[in-house]
C-alpha cells in the first residue's frame, strides 16, 4: 500500500505517494522531475537542523528501512541555490571582524578587502562645553558615530552614502546576520513543467513578481580623481579643434576615499579613445580591433577600465570661450539612452561581492559627462545608475521614451516576452506620495551623483608623459609612423626616456607598429614605469631590440633610392649601402 510523504521545498510544499518499498532513490528521481533540478544537486532532510542528509540519488536503501512513515514531513535543500547561500551568510555571521571578507570563492578588489576589515567608526573629539568628563571617558557627545550617521552626511554634503556603510548599515539591524545582496529579477524562472513555456503558460512559481523602484540610497564608487588636469584637457581639445562630440573610456584604479566613510574613488590615469565617426550631434562606435591590446597594456601598469566619458558641448561665444549650459533641472542630467549604455557597462564591468548567489553585485563602473554648468563654463559631471536600472537594462526591457530624452519606458508583455508590472512612487500636487507605473519612468530614479576633481599639491600622474613638445599623437585621431615617433623621441631629453615612454599612446605604438613589435618588452617597461624605476628603464634602453630601433631611427627614414647605390629595407625601411644585400638591421634580404 502507498503512503504519501510531505516535502517542503522553496517551492512549497508536495505530497508524494510511493510505495515503502521502493529505494530512497526512486523518491529522489521523482522529486527531481518535480523541482526541475538535478538529482546529484538534491539533498533531502529529515529536519532542518540536520546536518546530514538522509541520502541521495545513489542509495539503495528502501523507505521502510529508512523509517519513513506515513505522513512524514521531509526538506529538500538545492546544492546551487541554498547551500552557497547558506556558505556566505554562515561565514558573514560567524566572522570576528564586523566587515570581514567571508569565505566564500570571489575574487575581491583590493580596495574591497582593506574596507572589508574596517568599522568606518567616525572618530570625534572631547567637547569642551558639552563633555563632562576626563580625555579617557565616552559620552553621547564625543563617541564615535557610525559611517551612515544621517546628520554627519548632510553637514558634509554627502548625497549618498558609501556601499560599505550601507552594508554595515543592513547588518546592524536584528537581521544583519542574514544579510544578502541580491538583484530584482524580471525574466520568468526557466525549466516549469507545470504548464507549456510562455505565451501558451505562465505561474506564479516561475512568474516575476511586480517590481516597484526605488532611488538608490547608496553608491558603489564615490568619487573620481582624474591624476591630472592634463587628462581631461587633452579629450576636450578634439571638441575644441573640430566642434564634434567625443567618447572615451576611463582606465584607473580604485583607492579607498578618506572624505566618505568606507568610501571608494576611481583614479583615472589615462582616456582610450575608441574608433568612432563623430558629429557635433552625435557620436557611432566603430568595431576596435585593438581593445584588447589596450586592456593588455592596461593590465600591465595595474589598471582596469574603470568608467566611461562623453562630450555634450556646445559653444556660446568663441570670444570668450564660454559654452551653453545644456543639462539642468528644467531639462535632463543624463538622457534615458545614456542611462541604458550606462547600465550596459555597469553590468559589462560588475563588482564581485560574497553576499550574491552569483558572485556579483553592482558595479564601479561610472559614467562621466563634460557639459556646460549654470556659469556656462565646461564641467565634468559623474554619475553611476542604480542597480535596479542594472536589472531593467540586464533583462532587456527598458527602452528611451519619445516623448522626452529625460524619460525611459518600460516594455510592454508581448508573444516574445513577458515584463512584469514596473512601478516608482512620486509626490503628486497635494503632496501625497502616489504610486505610479513606469510607462514613462523619471530617469532620476535611476541615477546617483557623484563628485569629480583632481589631487591637491604636488602629485605625479602614472603617465605623465614627455616634457618637451611635440607630444605624441593621440590614438585613433590619426596616423603615427617612425617618423612620428622620431620627431617625439628626439625632443625628449635623454634624463627623461622613462617619462617619454610613460605615455598610453607612445605605449600602443611601440606594441602595434608593424616595423619593430615590443609585444615581449612591454609587460617590463610597463613594471619600470609603475614603480618608477628609472634604472630599469635605462637597462631597456641598452637592449639589443631599443638599440635596432635607434639604428633605425638614426636614418632618413623616408629617403629611397633607385640609382643602385643605396636602398631601403622593405620590413624594417633602414638605409643601406647597395653594397649590402642583406639588411643591417633585421637581416631581410634585398628586394
């Protein structure tokens, strides 16, 4: 006779009936089909507290051994979905530092393991007038406070909070122990075998539920520090030349920022400037076969791409240099179409966190605008989108409205793909807080703000570059050769040759140019260059590959000859005397 077990599962609960007598395998089999997960990832309990399972898909065991009645509640815990989850929060609670890195397998930034271990407890001193006690005694009015104090952020202008605050924040509740970081998912859950796969079906099991958004009270990155002005100044001096619009990407680093509590900056230290068809309008990305060799380099001075800037200029008066002030409050910040690409390399670029199942959560990733401000003078505006609009971009269903660039549009369900109801709160003319749906979506409750500048007093930039004029083409704005490259190289003064090779572009071109190649020197020139180590630098002047290059340089490159008596190298274009049928250089044979 059967008898009919209970199982509880994140699902809910399902009454099996089967047969005491059937191995313990069997009942796995039949609720794997039903959970639509795989047998090897099923753990079937007795009791929640248990620690170890009743067995798997492999024992034998019949039921009635195993003292299963009928009747019987049992738990069914997934391998994927529960028990790195239950890893990361076991680990988070049982740590001895408030903020400490849990055991669990994601590689952090480095900036991320040293806030990890910090408090972020705002130190404050003795009181004269309000403390009545000794310089070793604590009261209300000289204890520390903690890093998401309200009144401390807005009497230092703080607009939101760092990511580490708010994590602290969340773990100093009565739940914090069980902290998790997860984001809004708006795709319907795949492999339901409850009813046919959608338009034809849908559940509530594998339905996402209704989403209402709310502004972001945090921010993952909250400052950024270009190294020099120089940096800045040489994107805008295309729109300068040429009256379009540029786009650039921002490679850096990221450092822990001292004036926000548990805060993080992004330290740019050069722009890389895609191939793009530009207009005074409007920008077109081009396919980049060199992207690669850029994040190489990058990752050879310890750099990562950190963000990306874009031009929105438009000239008021040439006389006096002033340009008109585009983006303000009556109009938009960023449009709905730039908060979509910002989100796309938010979600391109995420940050690895050991609270998400996945391994990720949020981004660093941020987006800067240089635009005219209210005294029509050229300023960068930073920002970074929430992690919602993440998950909006992610799942594919956010679109920029027609009716105003400020406003985004939320899809409508169609027979390709179901969208959940999307909704934000606003305040309505009496004041009232309104729920509203997000068919069309302020952008602003998408967007965070964050402050940009550059170091105070004397600080040298990673790259500055060389002292002396020309400087070096910038890539893509034009073509470079070893005449280029002459012109640059022989103004630089020989004491400065770590200099005028601290510079992206000189950098890209000695790693593409097809006539010497330094693919193999340049993961050392880039150390040398790090850690400003001119000796180094010196030792790769005296190479055998630097020496080639000099030979080269040290004739008329572009100088032919066809009366016999001298010729030109065809692969490494050295002069040689026409007694030579061989190449001095790099030992081609005469053409």
């Amino acid at each position: 006779m059967a008898i009919i077990l209970r199982v509880r599962s994140s699902n809910g609960t399902e009454r099996i009936s089967i047969n005491p007598t059937s191995p313990f395998s069997e009942l796995v089999a039949m609720l794997s089909e039903k959970c639509s997960v795989a047998v090897e990832n099923l753990f079937i309990y007795r009791d929640l507290k248990d620690k170890n399972p009743l067995g798997n898909y492999k024992t034998r065991s019949t039921l009635k051994a195993l003292k299963l009645n009928h009747g019987d509640m049992l738990y069914i815990k997934q391998r994927i979905e529960n028990m790195v989850a239950d890893e990361a929060m076991s680990t988070v609670s049982s740590s001895d530092s408030p903020m400490s890195v849990p055991n669990f397998e994601v590689e952090l930034d480095e900036v991320d393991k040293k806030l990890a271990k910090c408090d972020g407890l705002i130190e404050r001193s003795l009181n004269k007038q309000l403390c009545n006690h000794n310089d070793k005694g604590r009261c209300v009015h000289c204890s520390p406070l903690e890093p998401y104090d309200d009144d401390y952020l807005k009497e230092n202008k703080i607009k939101h909070m760092s990511y580490y605050s708010y994590l602290k924040k969340r773990k100093s509740g009565s739940s914090g122990k069980f902290v998790q970081m997860e984001d809004i998912d708006c795709k319907i859950k795949p492999g339901c075998i409850k009813h046919p796969p959608w338009p034809e079906g849908i559940c509530t099991q594998c339905q996402p539920k209704a989403v209402t958004l709310n502004q972001q009270e945090y921010r993952h990155c909250d400052f950024v520090e270009f190294e020099s002005p120089k940096i800045v100044e040489n994107f805008i001096k295309y729109w300068r030349e040429t009256g379009h619009q540029r786009v650039g990407f921002l490679y850096g680093r990221y450092d822990v920022e001292s004036h926000v509590p548990l805060g993080i900056k992004s330290i740019v230290s050069f722009i890389y400037e895609p191939p793009q068809n530009t207009t005074s309008k409007s920008v077109e990305f081009l396919e980049d076969p060199y992207q690669g060799t850029i994040d190489n380099i990058a990752k050879h001075l310890g750099l990562t791409c950190v963000g990306w800037i874009f031009t929105d200029l438009q000239a008021l008066s040439m006389a006096d240099g002033t340009v008109k002030h585009l983006r303000n409050g009556d109009t938009f910040f960023l449009s709905a179409q730039e908060c979509i690409h910002a989100a796309h390399f938010q979600n391109r670029y995420p940050s690895s966190s050991p609270l998400s199942k996945s391994g990720k959560f949020g981004s660093k990733f941020v987006t800067v605008c240089v635009s005219g401000n209210s005294s029509n003078t050229i300023e960068m505006f930073a920002y970074q989108v929430s992690n919602q609009c993440m998950a909006l971009e992610r799942d594919n269903i956010l679109l920029p409205a027609k009716e105003h660039p400020g406003l985004a549009y939320v899809k409508v369900s169609s027979s390709e793909q179901y969208v959940p109801d999307v909704f934000f709160r606003e305040k309505d003319e009496y004041k009232n807080v309104v729920t509203k749906e997000a068919r069309p979506l302020p952008v602003e409750y998408l967007l965070l703000q964050l402050p940009t500048g550059t170091p105070l007093g004397d600080h040298t930039p990673l790259l500055p570059g060389g002292v002396s004029e020309p400087e070096f083409p910038i890539v893509n704005r034009g073509a470079t050769d070893l005449e280029i490259f002459k012109k640059y190289y022989r103004a630089q003064p020989d004491e400065y040759f770590l200099e005028s090779l601290s510079d992206i572009n000189v950098l890209f071109f000695l790693y593409t140019n097809d006539t010497l190649s330094f693919q193999d020197s340049i993961e050392g020139v880039c150390q040398a260059i790090r850690n400003k180590d001119k000796e180094s630098a010196l030792a790769f002047k005296e190479s055998p590959m630097w020496a080639t290059l000099e030979q080269i340089l040290a004739v008329d490159t572009v100088l032919t000859t066809s009366d016999g008596e001298n010729w030109s190298c065809g692969i490494c274009t050295l002069i040689n005397t026409s007694d030579n049928t061989m190449c001095a250089a790099c030992g081609s044979p005469k053409a």
